[in-house]
C-alpha cells in the first residue's frame, strides 16, 4: 500500500528500509523522503518502522 503519497513510497519500501538498518522517521526521511512534503505520512510510517521489530531510535534535540 501507499503510505506516502507525495513522493509514492509504500509500506514494503519502508519495510525493507528498516531491515537495512534505518531506525527512526528522519533516516526515512533522508532516505526515502518520507513525511519530508504534507507529513500526513509520518505517523504511519512510524507505526511500520514498530511493526518492523527495529527499536527506534531517539530523536536528536538540535
């Protein structure tokens, strides 16, 4: 299924992105362009990375 509409990424893209090691919503971000548009996305994303088993990593406070 589509998760991201404005840059067409599916839910296997982000599957497959967590088994290669991407842990948080801003590694999709960089890597797939997640959420980086609307942000509509962002909160499905995140539930895919927890359904992925990979913990997620912190996010860093600028």
């Amino acid at each position: 299924m589509y998760v991201c509409i404005c840059h067409g990424v599916t839910d296997k893209q982000i599957r497959t992105a967590a088994e290669s090691g991407i842990d948080s919503l801003e590694g999709l971000s960089e890597h797939l362009s997640v959420a980086t548009c609307c942000g509509r996305c962002a909160d499905c994303a995140r539930q895919l990375l927890r359904e992925s088993g990979v913990p997620e990593s912190p996010a860093v406070a600028a």
